[in-house]
C-alpha cells in the first residue's frame, strides 16, 4: 500500500501544507477569509440539508483555514472526522445516505466557518434552474455509468441527489438573498495567488472537498483513483466500509498539520 514521506506534506497544488499554513497565518490570510465569509447578508431557510449530501467544493486558503481548525479538534474527534473523510472519498458512490462529513443530526457542526460554496448556495440563481439541475444529474450520471463500465452499480438515489440551486433561501425581509457568486469567488481566489502561483490557481481552480484534500495528502492523488475502485468492488462483493477503511488507516499516518506524529511511523 501507499507509504508517504511524514515531515512534510505535499498538497494536491504541490506545495507544503505545513509551510503554507505558516505563511497564511503570518499574513493574516485566515483573517482576510473571515471578512469575506462575514460580508455575507444574514439569511434563513428550511433547514432541510438536501444541499448537505457532500463535502463542499473548497480553495486552497479554505482547505488551509479548515486544516488549521481541525487541528485544535481533539485527538479522537480529529481521527474521527479523518476515518469519515476517506469513507466519504472512497464510498460515497454507493452510499446514498452519506452526508458532508460535518452534518450531524441535519445540523452543520461548523456553520461558523462553513465554506463558500455553502455560503453561496441558495444565493446565486442559475440563469436557467431546471437546465442547472438537469446539467448536475447529467454529471453524476455520466459518472454513474463510467463506474458501471468497471463493475460498479451505483443507487440511483445517488444519481438523483445532487442539488444545482435552492429559492428557499431568504434574507432578513423575507426576500430572496442574493449576492454576486462570482465577485465573492474572485475575492477568494485573490488570497489564494497570495500562496501559490497564479497559474496554478487560474488553471487548475484549485477548488477539491476536504476528503479529496485529505486523501490526497495521506495516500498521493495518483493512488486514489485505483484505490477509490479497488474499494467499491470489494464493498460491493460485501465486505464491510469500516474493516477497509481501518486496512488503509493502519497503513498510512496523518499529515503532522492533522496531528500525525512528524518523522518515522
Ligand atoms: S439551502 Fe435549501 S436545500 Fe439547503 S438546507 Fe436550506 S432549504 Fe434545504
Ligand atoms: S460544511 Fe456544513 S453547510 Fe456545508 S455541506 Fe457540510 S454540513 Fe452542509
């Protein structure tokens, strides 16, 4: 299985978390993100969670901020949260009642520094909602069907699931919230260019969910893939999720930014 160097972890962006943590903490870049999130209108809405069904899109300084939150978690809620990261990498294909790995009870356990893509949802209306929404379902169907190519049955459920927008969301009047997505990406993206190169954040819009990011860091993105396949099959075949999360958890260690021990195993 895969074995990664323990001092310093590389991120999916190729370069050092522990490094780049220091840096947005000297430059005051997590202060920069709180403004941004705190520029957003209070508003309210049904509190359903359907938006909830997966780990959000992050930055680059959201993975940072995320990171650097979660390692004050304690140790256990910390081994917690990774065990359901990977579950949510590996599985959430065949498993259409997992949620993002921060829902608990229908409620978001880090509304406070929940990320822009939550921030947004509701906020921004697609030109054309029933085109958004049929666009989502085409995605998650031409996936559906990839998998299906290499021995996956994936639940309809999951197909379905996926949310483009949502009227629901109210400001303070009782009007429709809205804000400018497209700005408010922009302003994070620009604290991003503060980390790493500008092509970097231009091409690759370095926008991967916390279990991506994780993942990445433990296993090496190349290895994810054929693991993440190599998995559902054996799921599928009916071996339990939890007995192959904990084969691949007693092989690799976390990065020493999600407090793994830094040097040897
Ligand atoms: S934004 Fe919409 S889908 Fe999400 S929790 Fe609120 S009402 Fe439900
Ligand atoms: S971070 Fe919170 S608001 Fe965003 S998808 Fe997860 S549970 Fe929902």
């Amino acid at each position: 299985m895969v074995e990664r160097g323990r001092e310093s972890m590389q991120t999916s962006e190729g370069v050092d978390l522990s490094q780049a943590l220091r840096r947005a903490r000297r430059e005051g870049l997590f202060e920069s993100l709180r403004e941004i999130y705190d520029s957003f209108p209070e508003t309210e809405c049904e509190n359903c969670a359907r938006c909830c069904f997966e780990s959000p899109g992050l930055f680059f300084i959201e993975y940072l901020y995320q990171v650097d939150q979660l390692a004050r978690e304690p140790g256990p809620r910390l081994e917690l949260l990774v065990r359901e990261a990977l579950e949510e990498l590996f599985f959430s294909w065949i498993e259409p009642d997992r949620p993002c790995l921060f829902l608990e009870d229908l409620r978001c356990t880090q509304y406070e520094r929940r990320p822009l893509a939550c921030r947004l949802f509701g906020l921004v209306a697609p030109a054309d909602p029933v085109q958004a929404e049929s666009e989502a379902r085409l995605a998650a169907r031409q996936e559906a069907r990839r998998l299906k190519l290499l021995g996956i049955e994936v639940p309809e459920a999951i197909v379905q699931r996926s949310l483009a927008s949502c009227d629901r969301v109210r400001d303070r009047n009782g009007n429709p919230a809205r804000v400018d997505g497209d700005a408010m990406a922009a302003r994070v993206a620009r604290l991003d260019e503060a980390l790493l190169p500008r092509q970097v954040v231009v091409e690759e819009f370095c926008f991967r969910s916390l279990p991506e990011r994780v993942g990445a860091a433990m296993l090496g993105g190349e290895a994810i893939e054929t693991m993440r396949i190599q998995l559902l099959r054996r799921a599928q075949r009916g071996e339990a999720v939890e007995n192959l999360i904990e084969i691949i958890r007693k092989q690799v260690q976390l990065p020493p930014a999600l407090g793994g021990k830094k040097g040897g195993r």
